[in-house]
C-alpha cells in the first residue's frame, strides 16, 4: 500500500527543486537499488512489488499498478526506493579532481561519475549550471558509483582559487596530451557539450589539453565530453602508475 | 507536399527489414543532414519545412504538421532525409579493425563509431546481432562520422580467420593494456554490454585485454562499452605515435 501523500512526495522528487528541499532522491531498477542499500546512503523508503525479493527496513509492498503510478520509468522494475542525500565531504585538494563546467546531459554525467569510481577519483565537482547528479537518469546510469564519488555543487572558480595545482583544460586546439608528463595531483575541468569550457573558467587553466585526431582532414568535429572524459583519466592513471 | 506512399515508405524505415530490402534509411536533424550530404552518400529525397534553409536536389518543402508525421523524433527538427545505404568496401586487414560482437544499444554503437572516425579506423565489423547502423538512433548519434567508417555486418568468426595478425579481446581479467605494445595492424573486438565477449568469439581472441581500475574493492563492476572502446583506441593510437 501507498498513501497518496507517498505519492506525491515521490512525484515531486522529479523536480531538483523539492529534491533539495527535502533531501531526498529516487532511486529505481534491482541493480542500482542494491548497490545503495549496500553502501553508506540511507534509505528513506523502499517499495517493492511481490516477486521482488529485495529486503531493507522500511519496506512496503505495493502492487503493479502502483508502482507504475510512482515509477519514473517507462518499464518499470519490481522496485522504487527514496534515499537520504548523503552528505558532502569537504573537497581533497591532494588527489586529481574531476571538475564539470556545465555538462548537461544526464547520460554524460552517469557516464562520468562510473568513470571517476573506475579511475579511483575520490572529487567530481560540478558548476551549479551542470546537470543535477540526484536527477533519476542520472542516478540509474551511475550504476551504483553515485556512492563511491563525493559530487559537490559549487562555484568552480571558488575551488580553482583554493587549489594550488595545475588546472588542466580539455580544449580543440590544446597540446597533445599523450606528450605530457601529467602529475597526480591537480584539476582536469570538462566543459559544455555544445560550446565547451566557458570564458572565465577558461581563465583559470593553465594547461590546456587536447585528445589528437587521427582521422582524415573531414573528421568528426569533437569527441563526446564523457568519451573525452574516459581518455583523459586513462592518461592521467596511467602516468601515475609509470612514474 | 508529401504523398501518402511517402509517408508510408518513410515510417517503414524505421524497421531494419525495410530498410535492407530498400536499400535506403532517414537521418535528421541539420547537422547530420548536412554533414551526409557534403559526403559520398547519395540523396533519395530531402524534406525540409520553410524555415530551413539547406539546398540540395530532390527536396520538397513540407509543412510542420507534415514534418510531425513523418518524424521518428519526439521534437522534429526542420528537416528530414531519406539517403542511399552506401555501398561496403571490402574490408582492409592492414589497419587496425574495430570488431564489434552484438552490441545492441544504438546510443554505444554511435558513439563507437564517432569513436572509430575520430582515431581514423576505417573498418568497423559487426556480428549480425549487433544493432543496425542506420538504425535512424545510431544516425543521429554518429554526428555524421557514419559517413566516414566502412561499416560491414557479417560472419565476425570469418573476418578473423581471413586476418592473420593479433586478435585483441576487452575482458575484466585481461593482461594490463597500458603494459603491450600495441601493434598497428590487428582487430579489436568488444562484447555485448551485459554479456562481454561470446564463447564462440573468445576462442579467436589471441591477447585479453583490460583497463585497469583504480577505485577501491568496492568499486563499479565494469565499464561502458562505448567508453572502453575510447580508453583501448586511445592507447593503440598513442602506441602508434611513440614508435
């Protein structure tokens, strides 16, 4: 059984605005759901239909049909839970950190996150313009990594100041980055999916970076932000491990 | 204006089936229509509504309503093509090919093949269960680079057995890529996205590669196809440059 209050909580955890105001997110799918439930994120409620075997305190059964009512998905997936926000540690200004200007994309900012948990990178910090990370397609394509990455929302240039390494930028016409000697600790900031890293972000680095085409003269004009994104940490790994 | 057997024609494209028999697909978008006809693929008909100004042969003004029928997109974008399926050169075993073995989200199977244009790989091998490129979601996510990549689907055990160099697989408990010296010459193959690499492929597969990870214990299961395809081009490519 759900209330109609649960309901509506749950419908209004679509919009970033009651997200932050209730600190509360959505989580959906047996897989991701799990991997919450076994990390340090609290969970708020769990609902799930019969012949889901997912077991938590604050659990309640619910049928098909109202899942469907509650559920953000299309098809939805034998169980919703509502998480706790966790909360946000200070950021670690020894490790490499990952920092977003404004990516927008769902999709790319799950891509990230699973790409910061697989390259052992402990900071994402994001623009606040950057794609809320408690945004359901957002959680469903971190695949649980949500939890192993500290993402704080913040003013980029406020870290940039309080930073006293390298700030390396991802740009078109940057040096090749598989000539550098990349350290292990500094910032590697991402821009916008359309018009890149912004004027006074772009201010702040001071060494601008580039993946080298290889392509013909006609090639393709840039590469993803995510799919940059998982070269550039591989690089940076990788030069840590040579060293 | 639009017929009614065009209209017919255009919404049977969106199944492979037809799109084979015909020999034809859809793109949209002005970016990708753009794109596809600045290259050697060849137009069949071209609608556009009146504030879109691309020129080309073979076009017809429609109206907004008209556009919103015969779009696959939930917001059409002023203009949608129908082109040729060009024709597949036979595959050149001297470079690196990219071996794709049934993956099946059009999203990944795009992005590998911006992917492949940007690390200027000509011959991209796909089993026959992999999604269908001109699967009007790949189109659309290729940017245009699906213009640039000979694109073969077929037999992938045949493929490697008319090859005689190395054939290199992505597997989780692979030997350390950033460890080999990656040849020039060779195929790359990349598994299912919940299954990797098939048994009967497997068996072919001559060096196990994997991306290391540098998380904790914890971390994240394994990464996306499409950004494993980023990290392992990377490297070959980087490799290609340092001998």
């Amino acid at each position: 059984m759900i209330s109609k209050n649960q309901i509506k909580l749950i419908q209004s955890l679509k919009q970033k605005k009651f997200r932050n105001e209730y600190q509360l997110f959505v989580a959906e799918g047996i897989k991701t759901i799990t991997e919450l439930l076994a990390s340090h994120f609290d969970l708020h409620q769990l609902y799930v239909t019969e012949s889901c075997n997912i077991d938590a305190n604050n659990k309640a059964i619910i049928s098909e049909t109202e899942l469907k009512k509650i559920s953000f998905l299309k098809t939805p997936n034998k169980a919703l839970a509502v998480f706790k926000m966790p909360e946000i540690l200070p950021i670690d200004h020894y490790g490499l950190i990952v920092a977003l200007d404004d990516v927008r994309d769902p999709g790319n900012l799950g891509t990230i996150i699973r790409l910061c948990d697989w390259f052992g990178i402990r900071d994402l910090v994001c623009s606040s313009e950057t794609v809320d990370c408690y945004n359901p397609k957002v959680v469903q394509a971190t695949m649980g990594s949500i939890t192993r990455v500290n993402i704080t929302y913040t003013n980029l240039e406020q870290v940039f100041s309080e930073n006293d390494s390298q700030v390396f930028g991802a740009f078109m016409d940057g040096k090749n980055v598989y000539q550098y000697n990349l350290p292990q600790k500094g910032v590697l900031v991402l821009g916008n999916e359309a018009n890149g890293i912004s004027r006074s972000i772009e201010r702040l680095v001071t060494e601008r970076i580039s993946i080298p085409r290889f392509g013909s003269l006609q090639a393709t004009e840039s590469l993803n932000v995510a799919t940059a994104t998982a070269i550039l940490l591989s690089e940076f790994k990788r030069n840590s491990i040579e060293k």
